[in-house]
C-alpha cells in the first residue's frame, strides 16, 4: 500500500488530459506549489516509549514483533481519508504511534492489552489501516506512548461449517484474500466494499462496512453471528444461535466499536454459496427523483438486484462511476443493476419492468461491465487528483425515503455554501425497505490549506445531515471526525451509556483514545 496515498504504486494512474482541461476551466484547478513529502522526510513525534515497556511487549509477541523504524511508524500513523493523505503528502505524521506490535493469536493480543493498561499505553487496533473518519489517529496526551496493534498476523481461516453456512475468520485476513480461503469451498462473503483491496474482516465489523453487493449479500454486520473480543478486563465471546431473545444483544455494542471496547479477535460471518451466474447492466433513468422512486420500489416491492446503484444528473454527466472513462458520461441518471446467483434472469426480467415503468431506458451490459471492472479503481483516481492540485473527498449519510430529497439537497447545498463552486456529485448505492444510502463525492481547487478547507466543508456538511435528520455515517462509522456529530445524534443519556461501557471493559481508556466516544 502507497504510504501517502492508495493501494499499489504500480497501478497509480496519470490524469488523462481531458480531465486537467476540465479541471482547470471547470474549477481553476492549478497544480500544488509544493512537491509532496518523501517518506524519509515525514515528521514524528519522538518515539516516547521506554525500552523496558518495548522488551516487554516483545516477550509477549515475539522478537521482530515489535516494529519501531521509522517506516513502520508512517505507514501506522493515519488511515485513509483525504485529509489523511493531504497531511502525509505534506510530511505531517503527528498521528505515529511510537512502536507497531503484531500479536499472533487472542492470546497474546490480551496479554498486549492487560500490560498496556497497568502502563498507560494507549492502543489503536489496526486493520487493513482504511479508515477514512480519523479513526486510527492516536491520542497520546496523558498516555506513557501509543502503540499500533497491527492484526496482519492473524490471517487464519480457522473453520468453515458448510451446514450452517458460516465460517471462523481471525480478524486481520484482508478482504480478497477471505474470498480467495473462500472459494476452495465454492463460498463467498459477497462482501465488496470499494477499500476491498486493502481492508480486513475485523475493520469490516470494528467500522460497521456496507459492500457494493449490499442489496443481495446485506451490510457486514449483517454477516456477522459471533465475535470474540479480547479487553484489559477479559474476554467476550458472543453470539451462540443465529438469533436469540436472551437479552440485548451484545454483540451491537461491538460492531461499530472501532477498537474502543475491545479488538475483534475472530468472527463467525454467515456465507453464501458463490454465484455460479453474475450479470450487471445500465440503464438510464430521466433524473434523480424518478431514479430514487425505481430504487425505492425494487427495494419495497422486489425484486431486489444483488448490485443496485443510482447516480444523479452531475455524477452521471462526469462519468464517475466508470472512473476509466471520466469526463465521457451522459445525460439523464445512470443505474447500474447487477444479478448474481437464483434466477438471474427471472429477477432481471421482472427488475426491468419496474425500471422501465419509471421511465427507465435500457442500455445494456457494457456499461455494468465497465462498473464492475472500474469498481476498485476510484482510490487510485484520487491520488492523481491531489497531485494534479484538486481536492476529491466523499462523505455518506442514510435516511428514510420520505426525508431522502430533503437530505440530499441539505448536504449539497451547504457543500456548495461552505466552498464556493465545487463540482458535488452524490448516487445512492444501498437500498433497504424504509430508505437509502446517500454518498457524495466532492471535487474542488486546493486553497492553500485544502485540510482547513475541507475540515470547513465537512463541518458544514456534518451539520446539514443531522439537522436534515440522516444519520452522520451509513458505513464509514464514527472514529474522530464524527464524534461531535454522533453525540448530537445518540444524545447526552446515549453518549453516557457508551462512557459507561467504556469504563467497564477499558478503566483505563488505553483503547482506541479519542474514537467514538
Ligand atoms: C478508498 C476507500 C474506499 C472505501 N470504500 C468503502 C466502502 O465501499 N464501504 C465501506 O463500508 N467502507 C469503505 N471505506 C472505509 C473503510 O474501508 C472501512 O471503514 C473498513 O471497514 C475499514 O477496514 P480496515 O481493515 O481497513 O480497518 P482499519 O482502517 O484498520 O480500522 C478501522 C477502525 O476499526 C478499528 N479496528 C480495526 N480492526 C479492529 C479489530 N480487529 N478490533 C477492534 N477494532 C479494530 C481501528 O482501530 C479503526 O478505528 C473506504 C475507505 C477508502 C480509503
């Protein structure tokens, strides 16, 4: 993974011309005046943990466990949102932590966490380090140091049960790679978030992620039937039956924890058999609010496409959801609808009628097919559009149908108010009964602190969703940057169920300082 920015360099992409041209005359984008950041010249705080705290943490994990060079430090410092790669590519790695500890199994994760709240030593769990809402940024006022515990050792597959239809996963196993366990038993998460190249199961559930196949496969949390938790008071392990009327369910308390009650030490997930058949295509639907009510009655009265996803009229226009062929898009709203596994074509035939009844136009396969190809590569789009001086950030929100129109004009018109005249396109990508996802994409001229800017943006965005009364995350989840926004929304008595929670299972507030609550 590029340190500074998405996935594998040698897959980084040159902006076509068209686009700076657009850029340019669109938004006067120009490009940076500063060279970004080598990775030698990042600056740290001094590693602050003494060598007496390091042996000890390598008598638990193992020698050449414990990393503390400067490398291992940058690439654990931040997770992934624009103003993480802004801040990197300026040299600015305040987050490190001071050493990097991979545990090898449950064991020795809650040995990790037992020494380090008799020490003071703040915790963040690191997954596939992903996260776009600050949620690895850690907190070390008050701490004797901070470390990152990074779970890429536990990568086992450790059971599958092919009667029930679940599978036993340690936490850090990135997302191909479970598919890849996976399909030897011709079995699938169906879980296709767009970080699915880098993320991992135990980020999955800590975030609360919603794949791309959500409308088929359901949310990550969704998949999720048991879940062992090691904390500095003991373990939990929960989730015994598929469903259960013995009290709360305590494993909602850890989904979308984010490492701040405890770190997911292995998860049952609920599988599905893989699709022996997948198709997606496009259609074309006159505008947005016609588009919104095909969406609403696929996901009321059925039948209900594995992939479904709207664009409105300005993320159509762009092309953004083929990013291999941006600048090239059309008019109208474009809908990608994907089939996969039972009666792909029964379902498609009768998801046609529902589309074409509001107005939907066909346009065939090519256009699902480049969805599906493209689907990854968005990421890498983004780092050529940093460098070529343009800020690109996307934020999410959900509500129910009724206050969906509202919402959408809420977040666009304060994006608008709070950065002049930036390009602000939004598509609606996870459907449910009651109401959808609404995730916006944000493309602007750097000003020169664009992490000033768009923490402006972002604010007046946040306000707009919880005044407008979508929730502050549909799945990127809370971290840091969401924390005032999520208290506005849970309430003072909520924000007090979850500190008192915290206080429970981390007396110490060694996990996760300064995420969710
Ligand atoms: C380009 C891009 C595209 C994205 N697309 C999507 C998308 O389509 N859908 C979506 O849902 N999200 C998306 N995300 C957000 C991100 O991928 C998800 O939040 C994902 O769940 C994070 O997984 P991870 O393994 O990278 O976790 P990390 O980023 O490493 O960690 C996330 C949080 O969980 C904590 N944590 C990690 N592992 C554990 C554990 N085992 N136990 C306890 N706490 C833990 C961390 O401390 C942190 O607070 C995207 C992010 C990027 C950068």
């Amino acid at each position: 993974m590029l340190w500074s920015g998405w996935g594998d360099p040698a897959k980084a992409r040159e902006l076509p011309e068209q686009v700076r041209r657009l850029l340019h005359d669109l938004l006067g984008v120009r490009a940076p005046a500063v060279p970004a950041a080598g990775l030698e010249s990042v600056r740290m705080p001094p590693a602050a943990l003494e060598p007496r705290l390091l042996d000890a943490l390598a008598g638990l994990v193992g020698d050449g466990h414990v990393l503390t060079t400067h490398e291992a430090r940058v690439r654990h410092a931040r997770g992934k949102s624009t103003p993480d790669l802004l801040r990197m590519r300026a040299g600015d790695g305040a987050g490190a932590p001071d050493a990097v500890v991979l545990p090898g199994g449950h064991h020795e994760v809650a040995q990790v966490l037992r020494l380090c709240a008799a020490e003071r030593i703040a915790v963040v769990p690191f997954g596939g380090g992903t996260s776009v809402v600050g949620g690895l940024t850690a907190a070390r006022d008050g701490f004797a140091g901070v470390i990152s515990l990074d779970l890429g050792r536990m990568d086992r597959l450790v059971e599958v049960d092919a009667e029930s239809m679940t599978a036993v996963f340690e936490p850090g196993v990135p997302a191909p790679e479970a598919e890849r366990l996976l399909a030897a038993h011709g079995l699938t998460l169906g879980h296709f978030p767009q970080s699915f190249e880098y993320a991992t199961l135990g980020g999955f559930a800590a975030a609360r992620s919603s794949g791309q196949a959500s409308a088929g496969y359901g949310r990550f949390d969704d998949m999720v039937t048991g879940l062992t938790v090691a904390t500095p008071e003991g373990d939990l392990d929960l989730g015994r039956a598929p469903k259960s009327a013995a009290g709360p369910d305590l494993r909602q308390l850890v989904l979308g924890s984010e490492g701040a009650f405890g770190v997911i030490t292995s998860l049952r997930l609920r599988v599905r058999r893989a699709p022996a058949e997948k198709v997606y295509e496009g259609w074309r639907l006159p505008g947005f609010a016609a588009g919104t009510a095909a969406l609403r009655a696929l996901a009321q009265d059925g039948p209900l496409p594995t992939v479904l996803r709207l664009s409105d009229e300005t993320e159509t226009m762009i092309g953004l959801a083929r990013p291999d062929r941006i600048g090239g898009g059309e008019a109208g709203c474009l809908v990608i609808a994907g089939y996969e596994g039972a009666s792909v074509s029964a379902r498609r035939e009768a998801a046609a009628a529902v589309l074409s009844g509001h107005g939907g136009v066909p346009l065939g396969e090519e256009p699902g097919q480049g969805w599906a190809h493209g689907r990854f590569s968005a990421p890498y789009l983004r780092d050529s559009l940093l460098a070529a001086g343009a800020t690109v950030e996307t934020l999410e929100t959900a509500g129910f149908w009724a206050d969906l129109p509202r919402l959408y004009d809420a977040v666009r018109l304060a994006l608008l108010g709070a950065l002049g005249s930036p390009l602000v396109m939004c598509h609606i990508s996870h459907v449910y009964e009651t109401g959808a996802s609404l995730y916006f994409t944000v493309v602007t001229a750097q000003e020169d602190d664009p992490v000033a800017q768009w923490e402006r943006a972002k604010e007046a965005a946040n306000t707009a969703i919880v005044e407008a009364g979508g929730t502050i995350s549909h799945h990127h989840g809370v971290g840091r940057d969401h924390r005032a926004a999520y208290a506005a929304e849970i309430g003072p008595l909520g924000v007090a169920i979850l500190r008192a929670v915290k206080d429970r299972v981390d007396p110490r507030g060694v996990l996760n300082p300064g995420a969710l609550v």
